[in-house]
C-alpha cells in the first residue's frame, strides 16, 4: 500500500488540485450561504411583524360613482359572485380562495379608558383560522359564549396612539394593555338585544378588519340574521409564492382592488426568492464544474500511470486497492472543502442578521443544523460520485 501512495504522490500536482479545491469552496460557501438565506429570508418575509405579508392577498371591487347608484338602487354589484370567485381560482399560481364573512346583523362597540366612553358602531368579519396571522389556539367561539376573541389591525391601534388619543389628550395604549380593556359588544338581530364582552386577543398586518372566530360569525348570520343573504365585498387569494404575473395581470384585467400594498409585498417576495435562488444555483454551477476538474485532474493522474497501474495489476494487486489513493486523495479535498465552507458561513453569516432584522425587528436566526445537514449531504454526494467514477476507470484499464 506504501508502494501506491508514493507513485500517487510523485504524481500529484499539488498546485493543480489546489486551485481545484479552493474554486470548489468557493462554490459550496456560495451554495451553503445561499441556502440559509432563502431559509431565513422565507421565515422573516412571512412572518407575522414583518414589513411583507404571507403569499397572500386581500381582493375587493372598485367604488365608483356608478356602483354608488347601483347600490342605491338595491344592486348587490359589489360583490363576488361564486363564477367570479371560480375565476380567480383558475389562475395560475393560485392555491386557494376564501371569503370574507360579513355581520349580517348591526353590531355596536365601546370600550372606556380613564373614565371617557367611547362607542361606534363595528363592521365585523371573519376568515378562515388558518389565515389568521396570531396563535390560533384559543380563537373559537360560540353565540352561547359571554366572551368573543376579537383581532384588531395594528394600524387601528397605531391611529389611535398617534391620531387620536394625542389629538384628546388621552393616555396611549399598548399591545400588552389593550387586552385588558373591557369592550362591549351590543348586537341586534333576530334575537333582540344580546350582550358580549370583547377581548382583543392579538393584532393583525395584513387583515385590515375587525376579525370574530370564523364559527361565531357563521352561527351568528343564521341566528341573529336568518333572512338576510350573505355577500361577498372581499376574498383572500393564497398562492404558491412562485410567480405572481398571471394573477397580477387577471386582477388588472378585472380592474379588481388589492387591499394594502399586497401586491408590491407578493412582487418584492418574489424577487428576493428568484435572486437568492439564482445565487444558490450559480453557487451549484461553481461546484460541480471544480468537482469535474478535480475529477478530469485524477482520472489524467490514473491515465498518466496506466502502465505502471496495469503491471500492479499483473503483480496481484485488486482494482480496489489501485483504485483507494486516488479515491483517498478525492474524498479528503471534498471533506475539507465542504468543512471549511461551512466554518466559513457559520461565521460570516451572522453579520447578515441585522440586515433581516430591519424587515423583521424581532428576527433572532434559525438554527444552522438544517444547512450544516445539506453541505453534510452534498459533500457525500460528491465523495461517493468521485469513488464510482474512479473505480469504474481503474477497471477499465
């Protein structure tokens, strides 16, 4: 065995496979920093806080002077109809299309702060459980119940801290106080009069609406409002996160209205998702084409002592072991490499936390392992690749 690690070492240019080696690093901290981005990059962009909403979006009709009209003269225009709804859902990219539940019923709410009532009357909705973007666990509800779970917008309460409780005078409330304001809810229906008491339990970024557990606001319409037919003014659309043009371009051609800024949010997503991805796969394309040199660079070592390869052969010697140097010297480069890539990100990459904290302020980073596990896993892809190929040309010869 001694024997055939010195004919490989005469033989080894150590320059050359260096050269390989560091161009495949290169690459493999591209692909390995690449990967975590769009893993951490995914989970700020969607997560609740952050300046960009989920991969999805809030669709309404347009109000024009015409609608106005028609709603005066009974027209129910504004609304979506079930083919409408149908088409949106055939849109590209498109997953799933929910509406918005309205109150049928008028609904009436006041909370007091420091001794000062005040009271409006509420537009209330609700939406499918898994849209809302809080701790679901407790959001269920029931007419029978004294206590209703309500979601507000934290645009609501940031107008009311910088608008109008500055304007009056008034204490600022935060997120954590709210919840304990009493707030009473007065609804009139079929039913007469009823009573409940509101607890907001949490704040929305992308549902600009007053929300009530989607169960509540169903037993509600058929009990407190029986004759009263349901309408939809609003549907919330989900999609792949994989390309917005085509529902983009279905919204303008049905001149329909994207609540917020959703759809700068789903286009600013995409973006980012396509470029780390390009990065990821020019990171992949620096690699392979290293791994390839490194291999064309052995395999000319094996061609270039193929006499002396095919007399150890005569002399008794198996593939395997004629075969174990140049499968050694490939495995431990692409070991190192990939190690030493994955120090490099581990410590580079904390430096980019601070830049994913300025979209999402309470973003702390996710853990290492699940890239550490893939470079692990690409690295013996590569190290099993070079001990086939190797092998498979020993025998040959």
């Amino acid at each position: 065995m001694k024997l055939l690690f010195r004919l490989l070492r005469k033989n080894v240019n150590f320059w050359q496979i260096a050269g390989f080696a560091l161009a495949n690093m290169v690459g493999a901290v591209i692909v390995l920093f690449g990967g975590k981005a769009y893993q951490d990059a995914s989970e700020v962009l969607n997560a609740s806080g952050s300046l960009m909403s989920n991969d999805y979006m809030v669709l309404s009709k347009p109000v024009s002077t015409l609608n106005t009209l028609a709603g005066v003269l009974g027209s129910k225009s504004q609304s979506f109809s079930n083919h409408e709804i149908s088409g949106v859902m055939q849109v590209e990219g498109v997953l799933r299309v929910e509406p918005f539940r309205t109150a049928a019923f008028p609904v009436y709410g006041s909370a007091t702060i420091e001794g000062l009532t005040v009271s409006t009357e509420m537009f209330l909705e609700s939406v499918p459980n898994d849209f809302i973007d809080i701790d679901t666990e407790n959001w269920t509800a029931s007419i029978e119940d004294e206590e209703i779970p309500i979601v507000i917008p934290r645009t609501y309460l940031n107008f009311y801290n910088y608008g109008f409780a500055t304007a009056r005078g008034m204490p600022q409330i935060g997120e954590s106080l709210i919840g304990s304001l009493p707030i009473k809810l007065i609804v009139r229906g079929a039913m007469g009069r009823v009573e409940y008491q509101g607890r907001v339990i949490g704040f929305s970024d992308h549902l600009n609406s007053i929300l009530v557990p989607d169960d509540f606001m169903a037993e509600a319409n058929r009990v407190y409002a029986p004759y009263e037919e349901e309408h939809i003014s609003r549907i919330i659309v989900q999609t792949d996160g994989s390309s917005t043009d085509a529902l983009m371009d279905y919204i303008s051609e049905k001149n329909y209205v994207v609540d917020g800024n959703g759809d700068e949010s789903m286009r600013l997503l995409y973006i980012v998702r396509t470029i780390i991805s390009v990065v990821v796969a020019v990171g992949l394309l620096v690699s392979a084409l290293a791994f390839f040199l490194l291999l064309v660079s052995i395999l000319l070592m094996v061609e270039k002592n193929r006499y002396k390869n095919e007399v150890l052969h005569q002399l008794g010697y198996p593939h395997a072991k004629i075969a174990l140097p140049y499968q050694l010297l490939a495995g431990v480069v692409d070991l190192f490499v990939w190690l030493i890539a994955m120090v490099i990100v581990g410590m580079v990459y904390p430096l980019a936390i601070p830049i994913l904290q300025l979209v999402n302020p309470n973003f702390e980073g996710s853990d290492f392992w699940p890239i550490g596990l893939a470079g692990f896993g690409l690295c013996l892809i590569f190290v099993l690749i070079h001990y086939l190929l190797i092998r498979r040309r020993i025998r040959k010869i």
